[in-house]
C-alpha cells in the first residue's frame, strides 16, 4: 500500500468547518465571565491601592493601579474570546428572546 493511501483524511478545524467554531453565550446583566473576572480583578487592584495608601507607601498604591489596568486588559481579553456580553443587536435580540428559564 502505497504512502497516499495510508495517510488520514486531515482533522477539522475551525479553518474548515465553520460550525465548529465556539458560539459565545448570550449572558444577560453583566453576568459573563469576562465581567467577573475584570470586576474582582479591579476589586483587587482598589483594595491594594487602599492598603497602599493607608500605609503610606508609593509604590504599593502604583501597583494598586497596574492591577486595575491588568483587569481592564483581561476583561477586554475574555470578551473577545467570546466569554463577554456581545454587542447589542437587534437582529440577536429578536431571533433570540429571553424566557424565564434563561435567567
């Protein structure tokens, strides 16, 4: 048998085969994954800045602001990941409608 005849068939990728791409959730109120993160990464960061500034130190209430930077940076990383609040649209909205059972 020849080496043509061997070789498999390529695996599918999202290249491909659109429908194996990852279709981001509809979160509704902010409750996505990508807010979380960034709001208690931003918790963090104030709550460090806050210690920094009572102790009176610089440099801790300068870290208290990269960490506040960081949860920007991730929270913009996630969303466009897909674990973020799409945009709204109201072409989503209507082929989409919220039930009880969604909340």
């Amino acid at each position: 048998m020849s080496d043509v005849a061997k070789r498999q068939p390529p695996r599918p990728s999202t290249l491909t085969e659109p429908s194996l791409r990852r279709q981001p959730r509809e979160y509704y109120h902010g409750r996505s994954p990508a807010s979380w993160a960034g709001s208690m990464t931003a918790l963090a960061g104030g709550v460090v800045g806050t210690v920094g500034f009572f102790i009176g130190s610089f440099g801790v209430i300068v870290a208290g602001f990269v960490i506040i930077g960081v949860a920007l940076i991730v929270t913009v990383l996630l969303r466009a990941l897909g674990f973020g609040q799409p945009a709204y649209q109201e072409e989503t909205r209507a082929a989409h409608p919220v039930s009880r059972g969604d909340r």
